[in-house]
C-alpha cells in the first residue's frame, strides 16, 4: 500500500463559485500581515485576511483583493518512504489539474508543474488562469514524512496588480512553514 492510500484527506477543495469572497469581511488594516498560526502550519499573509468557516481544512478570504486561499492537510500515520513521497504528490497534482479543467470546462490554462526540494521535502507548483470565470490561481503541494499541504490561491479577477500575480503566489507559498513535518 503506498502513501497516497494511508493518507486520510481532511477536505478536497475545488474553487467553485467567487462567492466566498464576496461573504468575507475585514477589519485589518489592508496593508498589515495576517499571522496564520494552525496545528499543521505556520505563515503570515500578506495584507487583510480572514478565516472563514470549513468544514475539513482552512479557508481564508481576502475581501480587499478578491482573494481565497484554501489550505488542505493530508496527514501520513507513518513515515514515508523516499520512494512513496514523489508519486503521491505526482498523484495530488494530476487530481488537481483535472478538477480544475473539469470546473472551468476544459478553459482554464495551466503551466507546467515545477518540482523542487528533496526526497523527504517536496514541492510542486503550478500557476493558471481561467479566461471565461475571470479567474488568475496557483497551486502549490508540499509533502514531507508525515503530511501533504496543499495551498490554493484565488484571485477573482485576470487584471494583474502591481505585482504579478504568479510572484505574489509564489511569495505567499514561500511562508508556509509545516509544523511536525
């Protein structure tokens, strides 16, 4: 039995409609750090974010830029071996990328999945766009010996800020820290 069958998903997450983001509301100051601060994870977002109600796993809406970040955990109740890490996140990527064109009806276009770390600590990314919903997003997993994170980034609009939208992704990816991992 490999990783990806030991592992119990906690909540699989699609982006369904920009309607979270519209339930959101704020009262930060837009321009300071939200600290994220969970049992798996660590991380700190950039600028007004608030946690919403999930049934399995963490949303959190950014009302200000039309943003959702939804954070699902995969827990592993033994360590994985070197050669079980790699296909499970191969795995998680594939069912991602297919739920997405499923939602988007074969519309949404996606780069190519960047791989990085080691063999007990891997990344996998990928960045897209939906043309007909009006939807920019980027998805990032990270797998270690005992968990699998996967970040979604939604932002409800194709206009580009001042800073790239794949280089803010990428940015807030780069903040996540795996507790226990």
């Amino acid at each position: 039995m490999g990783l990806f069958e030991r592992i119990s998903p906690q909540r699989d997450y699609v982006w369904a409609s920009r309607a979270a983001a519209a339930i959101a509301s704020s009262r930060r100051k837009t321009n300071a750090a939200t600290p994220i601060d969970k049992e798996d994870f660590e991380m700190s977002l950039p600028g007004a974010w608030q946690e919403q109600p999930a049934e399995n796993g963490c949303e959190f809406v950014n009302r200000a830029t039309g943003e959702l970040l939804i954070v699902s955990v995969l827990r592993n109740h033994e360590l994985a071996g070197v050669a079980e890490l790699r296909p499970s996140i191969e795995r998680l990527d594939a069912d991602r990328r297919k739920k997405i064109e499923t939602v988007s009806e074969s519309q949404a276009i996606l780069s190519d999945t960047h791989f990085r770390g080691t063999d007990r600590d891997i990344d996998a990314r990928f960045d897209g766009h939906d043309p007909q919903n009006g939807i920019r997003f980027s998805v990032a997993i990270r797998g270690c010996a005992n968990k699998i994170l996967t970040l979604s980034l939604y932002r409800d609009s194709l206009a580009e800020l001042a800073m790239p939208f794949t280089v803010y992704a990428s940015l807030i990816f780069n903040l996540l820290k795996v507790k226990n991992g």
